[in-house]
C-alpha cells in the first residue's frame, strides 16, 4: 500500500490525484496485511477495506473525517484507540474480535456490525453501555453466554439502542419468553432481530412482564378499542370537513347567482324545455281523434305500437338537438332525397291512405313517383277493360266475305324504373 499505488488506484477508480481530495477510497480485496501511507487522505470520509488480511485497524489516526470503516471479513482481533472520533459506522464482521473494547471515545458511533466473530461473554460487549449514540448493534451468531437477567440489563442500558440482533447465542435461548422480556426491558428497541417490533406488540409486552397473560388481553383489547375509536374520529372528522367544503360550495353559488341577478343576467343551467305546440296542431289532431274507423278497418296494433315508437324517437332527437347541431329535416317526412315508403297495393284501410297522402305530399308532392305509380296503374285497368270488351262484341258478331277483323293489339304502360326502384 505505497503512496505512488495509492494515487494511481484512486485516478483508476475515478478519484483524484491529490490525496486530500478523495473522499472514498475501495481498497478491498487487495491482500493488504497492514494498513499504511494514508496520511495524506485527510478528506476520506468511506473507507472500504473488505476482504484482506489485516490483523488491525492502526493507521487512521490522521483521516479525521472518516465517517463509515468497512473491515469485516478479515484477521483483525481489536479496536485500537486510534480510531477518530467521528466514526458512525463500523463493520467488524466475520473476523477475529474477541472483545469490543476503546468505543466510549466513539460518540457518534451509530451502526456496530459484529456478527460471527469470537465474542464468548457479556464482558466483551458490556462496553457499548457508554456509546450514547448507538442505535443498531448486530452481535448474532456469536459464542456469547451468560446470566440472562445480566443481558436483558445490558441491553436496556444502551440509551439509544433501536436495533438489535443477537440470534445465535447461546445466552438468548436461556432467556424465558425472550422476545418479550427484552422488548419490554428495552423501551427505545423498533426491530428486533427478524422482525419490528409493532406497537401493538409492545403494549401487550409491557402489560404481560406487570400482571402475566391476563393483564396482556386486557391491553390487547384496550388498544383495538382505541383503533376503533380513533378510526371512528377520522371518519367523523373526514364528514365533518366534507361537509364544511359543500356548505363553502353552496355559500359561492348562491353569492354567485345573487350578483347575476343584480346584473339582470339568468343563472339557467341550460336545460332544455320543450316548445309548447301550436292551437293549430292540438286542434287538427282531435279533430282527427273524432273520426272512427269502420267495422273491419281498424289500425292494427303494430301500426299503433309503431307510431308510438316513432313519436318516441322524435320527441329523443329533439332533446339531443339542444346539445348538438344537426341538419335541418322537416317534421313529420323524409329529408329531402329519401324515397317515400307508402305503398298503396298494401293499405290495410283509409288511415293507412291518409298516411300515405301525407307521405306523397311531404316528400314528393302531387306529382311525385308514388302518384305516377297509380296514375300508370289506373291506365293500364283501363285499357284491359276495353280490351275485354272488344273480343267479346267480336265473338258475338264475327265477320262475314273477306272482311278481315284485325283484332287491335293493347298497347303496354309505360314502365317507370324510377317508381318501381322507389317502391321496391
């Protein structure tokens, strides 16, 4: 670890070249045995020194601002003095420390990571009682035994301990319900070696060390009513802010709607309102409702639930029209362009006529499709009338000599495609 492969190792690692400059510095899995040259590094704030050699820690005396030392996985068996006073965190694990001694000048040590090194007894780590600062301390699969009560005591005289493992020793299985007792000997301790310690499991922790397991149910129960209670509050209080915040909103509404009126403006909410129908249109059809249809010539009862549909679908476009603009289409017809639907060879009576006037007047007019349709009708009857008649006055009078009767050939209407087209 000489100084000239120490500036060429930090410029390899994205450092700088002048030492004071680095604030980490990866060393680890080097091989080093001793840690050396790193007088200059008076910036280093990590130092990272995993996976070597190193029987000690001695040499870091100058690096004053060091706040995290990674050492585990190595020979080391000590804590020497040396190390600086601002040190937060430090990594012991897997080597040879038998004993967690030279902390109490550690003040801001927060983090002591020991696990599975040599520590046999409670005297290796009765030390950490003067660490004011140490939250989380991890002794877990050590050798350590012991009296129990001596431990729980230990444990509760580190003043701000939050965090602890000591699973795999042997003191812990010889304490008697030991999760227990320590979370109720330890009142600053949130997780505990596999799991937090939730506060649900405290109260009952605390209530079962005073008065045993009656005294634990009792406090189990006592803290689910409290929940209740306090969710019932934050649910009253919830409606009760719900309620202020509508009451605010009607407040603004009606402050809104008194300065339209003082404006002369409406406050409308823009629905739409039917037109009344015109005195015409009322009187015109109960004029029609007056008339009845004759015996056998009822409406059919699907042409009446078929109006009733249509005057449904009239009155749902009109309503649609206030929110959208749509082309206009006359009332009661087509649009113009749509061929008319009536057919007069399938009129069930003189309503279905009526209608289909209507249709013939509104969409075509008099002289539309529908009506040279039955104007071309009309003529071809008439010249088969005509036709019937001259060959029975022919057979009734045949001719006599070589006067020849030409028997007069009827002349076919002419078809209209458009109207036949329409109709079909």
């Amino acid at each position: 670890m000489t100084a000239k492969w120490l500036k060429a190792h930090c410029k390899e690692n994205g450092g700088y070249g002048t030492p004071s400059l680095n604030d980490k510095l990866y060393l680890h899995f080097q091989g080093f045995d001793r840690i050396q040259n790193l007088e200059a590094y008076t910036g280093l704030k990590s130092l990272f020194l995993e996976g070597n050699g190193l029987e000690n820690l001695e040499g870091l005396s100058t690096c004053v601002k060091l706040k995290c030392l990674f050492a585990q996985q190595n020979m080391i068996t000590g804590i020497p003095p040396s190390l600086p006073p601002s040190l937060s965190t430090l990594n012991l694990s897997n080597t040879n420390l038998s004993h967690v001694g030279n902390v109490a000048h550690l003040t801001e040590l927060s983090t002591l990571q020991a696990s599975g090194c040599k520590l046999k007894t409670l005297e290796s780590i009765s030390e950490l009682a003067k660490c004011p600062q140490l939250t989380t301390l991890d002794v877990s699969q050590n050798d350590i035994d012991g009296d129990p009560e001596a431990f729980l005591a230990l444990c509760a005289s580190i003043p701000a301990l939050a965090c602890l493992y000591a699973q795999g020793n042997p003191i812990v299985s010889q304490v008697r319900q030991y999760r227990k007792r320590m979370i109720a000997a330890v009142p600053t301790l949130s997780y505990l070696d596999d799991r937090p310690v939730f506060p649900l499991e405290r109260v009952c922790a605390e209530a079962w060390v005073v008065g045993g397991l009656e005294a634990e149910k009792n406090a189990r129960a006592r803290f689910k009513d409290a929940e209740v209670a306090k969710q019932k509050r934050d649910h009253a209080y919830l409606a009760n802010l719900r309620e202020k915040s509508r009451a605010k909103r009607e407040a603004l509404a009606e402050k809104g709607k008194k300065a339209l009126a003082d404006l002369g403006l409406s406050d409308s909410d823009g629905e739409y309102e039917c037109e009344e129908e015109p005195p015409e249109l009322v009187a015109a059809r109960a004029k029609l409702a007056m008339y009845e249809a004759r015996p056998g010539e009822e409406e059919p009862p699907e042409l009446t639930a078929a109006r009733t549909a249509l005057a449904e679908e009239r009155r749902s476009d009109e309503r649609e029209a206030v929110m959208s603009t749509k082309p206009w289409q006359a009332l009661g017809g087509p649009a113009r362009g749509e061929p008319n639907t009536f057919d007069a060879s399938t009129s069930n009576g003189p309503l279905d006529l009526l209608v289909g006037l209507s249709e013939m007047t509104q969409g075509q007019g008099r002289g539309g499709a529908a009506g040279r349709a039955a104007e071309s009708a009309k003529g071809a009857q008439a010249l088969e009338t005509e036709t019937t008649e001259a060959e029975s006055d022919e057979n009734a009078q045949p001719s006599t000599g070589d006067a020849r009767v030409e028997k007069a050939t009827p002349v076919a209407p002419v078809a209209d495609d458009t109207c036949l087209d329409e109709l079909d």
